[in-house]
C-alpha cells in the first residue's frame, strides 16, 4: 500500500516537480547575464534611406556584465542550499502522506476489528436470548429477560452498521491518497510487526538531528541565507561592463574599419535606500531562518516525548488488560451465565457482564491501533523506517490473549 502512496500520490509527485524545478535553478544562479548584442546602422539619410557619404557607419557591438569577485559564488551556494531546502521537504511530504495513509489504515483496521467483534457478541447474545427464550417457555425465566435480549442484538447490529460505514471511509481516504480506487487497496486489515523496545528520548533526538527532513531543511535554509548575506554585502560595490565594437563605412578610398573597446561600472548613488537596505533584509532572513530552525527543533524534542509516552502508555495498558482485565471479565461473564441458569443472578448481570467484556476487547484494538499510529508518527518525525514490515505485506504481530 505504501509504495502506491509513494508512487501515486499527487502531493509526492507535486512535491518532487517543485524540487526538480528548485534545483533547476542552482546552474542559472552560477552564471553571469547573457551578453548583449547590437547591430546599428548609423547616420542613414531620410527619407532616401541610404547610409550618408562621410559619417554613415554600420555597427556592430557586444556588451558583457562582470559581476565582482563572490557574487556568482554567493549566489550559488544560496540557490544550491535551497535546491536542498527543497529536496528535503519533499521528502518530508512524502513521509507526511505515507503517516496519513497509515492513520488511515489503523482506522480501518480498528474499525474492521470492532465490527468483527461486534458480530461475534451478536452470535453470543443471540445464544443468551435462546436461553432466555428457553427459560421462559418453562417457567423459569421472564419475557422482559427475552425482550432485553433483543435489544441487545439490535443494539450490535447497530454497531456493525457504523463500523462498517467506518471501514468504508477510510478505504475510499486510502484510495484518494493513492490516486486510485478503494478495491486496489481494500483487504482484511491486520497489523505490521512493531519493534520489540522503544528507544530512548536521547537516542530518538540524535536519530531526528540526523535524519528528520524537516530538520534538513531548516539547515539548508539557513545556509541560504547565511550565502544571501554575503551576496548583499557584495551588492554595495559595482558591477563592471565590458563592451567590443566594430564598425565599418565606405569610402572613396574603400572600407574604413573602425573598433572600440568600453568599459563601465553601475554607480550606487542610492545605496542607503537600496543596497544597505538589502543587507538589513538579508540579516534580518537569517535570524528568521535561525529562529525557525530552533523551534523546528523544539518541536521535534516534544514530538518524541509525547509518542514515547504513547507508545508505553498504549503497551502498559494492553499487557493489563491481556494480562488481568479481560480475562477475570470473560470469568466473570461465563459465571454470570452459569448462574443465570439456576436463577442466582438476573438477567441484566449477564447482559452487563458481556458487554463489559465486548467493552475491553474493543479497547484492545484501540490500543492496537494507537500503538501504531504513535509507530507512523514517530516513523514521520525521525524521516525513517522503523516497523520492520510495511502495511502492504498485511502480516499480524502474534498478541498474546488477543484477537486477529
């Protein structure tokens, strides 16, 4: 699935055009204005048109720009620094859309796994209510213990109506991010294989210094600017031009031929209200882009604090209720049952106790599905793989006293 997004995606393939076009640019900025070229016919007499018999001249002249020593250089490096600014958000957004598809996925996944069990506790009620209705017909039971019942049913078929609706919509989000339609990426959801540990805060920041897109890109910004800087305090001093001309008229004698050298240099004149002001912009740029890089960083800092303490609030909460919760609340529904049977207990007690029990199984697919949203987002924060298997290859992590 996720090669699909990577693939298909339009905000990826826009994302890449935009780099390709960004770096594009970096061999212009290296280059100095294309010469100037000029053919003139000089002095022709009106309204006859030929050239006058002492002073008509044709002409031909080039004309070159020479920007100073730096210039060329200053500005390549900040053309190249944003080809990479470029290059890295792309990356970025490629790994923003892979998150959102994942997202996607894990609510289709919980989804398809509550309706999956909201159909299986209808089969169990529809058992109740067959004891309900049994009891009843003998004596021992009540008509309201066989309506309640039905109640109940209709109840979950209500919730397989809505988790199903559920599953559909985030098929048809997984489709569109994928530029396709919802039966190219439909399939029995089941989980990737999560990492065994979670790493460290320190070990998780070191890895997003190194490898968090959005962290590169900052980087570069600021090299960008750092190069813009130096570009603006090189602007105060004058470009030169360098100029060639020939000429040549007729004379009585022959062609006379004539040639000229020129050269010339742009005058700052106003230099306070344009040169020094490009240098204060270009400082001012790079505090901006500094200040942008440190709060990209500080973000990033609580990013992974946060996802750290999902992943081990998720896991601390799944091994309670595989280890404790569920299973003293399935003994106490087969019980209440048992009871049901000889009349200790009413019906409403096993009606609770299943639902109890329905409660906690579904609150094991949200954990599930939290567990792995928190992996995506970490996957998206450090700009690298880390669940071992992607979503396409459809494996289920082995849970103990849970549910496929």
């Amino acid at each position: 699935m996720l090669i699909l997004i990577d693939t298909r995606s339009p905000r990826v393939r826009a994302a890449d055009a935009l780099a390709r076009a960004t770096g594009a640019r970096v061999a212009t900025a290296l280059r100095p204005p294309d010469p100037e070229l000029q053919l003139g016919l000089m002095n022709y007499s009106l309204p006859k048109g030929g050239p006058d018999p002492v002073l008509g001249m044709t002409q031909l002249q080039v004309m070159q720009m020479v920007p100073i020593p730096g210039k060329l250089s200053a500005a390549g490096a900040a053309a190249r620094a944003r080809a990479d600014a470029a290059s890295a958000r792309a990356l970025d957004v490629a790994w923003e859309v892979r998150a959102g598809a994942a997202m996607a996925f894990y609510e289709r996944y919980q989804s398809a796994g509550s309706a999956a069990l909201a159909r299986e506790t209808r089969r169990l009620l529809e058992d109740v209510a067959a004891i309900a209705s049994a009891m009843y017909r003998v004596g021992e039971g009540r008509q309201s213990d066989v309506l309640r019942a039905r109640v109940e049913i209709a109840r979950m078929d209500e919730e397989i109506v809505r988790m199903e609706a559920m599953q559909e919509a985030a098929t048809a989000r997984l489709a569109a991010m994928a530029d396709t339609t919802s039966d190219v990426v439909a399939g029995a959801p089941q989980l990737p294989v999560f990492p065994d540990s979670v790493p460290s805060l320190d070990a998780l920041e070191q890895l997003a210094v190194e490898t968090r897109p959005m962290l590169a890109a900052g980087a570069a910004e600021v090299r960008a600017a750092s190069a813009d800087v130096r570009l603006a305090r090189r602007e105060l001093w004058p470009d030169l031009q360098v100029g060639l001309q020939y000429g040549q008229r007729r004379m009585d004698m022959g062609i006379d031929r004539m040639g000229s050298l020129m050269i010339g240099a742009t005058l700052p004149v106003f230099a306070g209200a344009r040169q020094l002001r490009m240098r204060e912009e270009s400082a001012a740029m790079r505090q901006m882009a500094v200040a942008e890089l440190s709060s990209m960083r500080a973000e990033t800092r609580n990013q992974l604090s946060q996802i750290r303490i999902t992943l081990s609030s998720t896991r601390r909460l799944r091994d309670l209720y595989t280890s404790s919760v569920l299973p003293q609340a399935e003994a106490a529904t087969a019980a209440a049952l048992s009871a049901y049977r000889t009349g200790a207990v009413d019906f409403m007690t096993v009606i609770e106790n299943r639902m109890s029990v329905n409660r906690y199984r579904q609150e094991l697919f949200a954990l599930d599905a939290a567990e792995g949203r928190a992996w995506v987002e970490l996957e998206m924060v450090l700009g690298r793989v880390i669940v071992s298997r992607p979503l396409s290859a459809f494996s289920t992590r082995p849970r103990a006293g849970g549910r496929p």
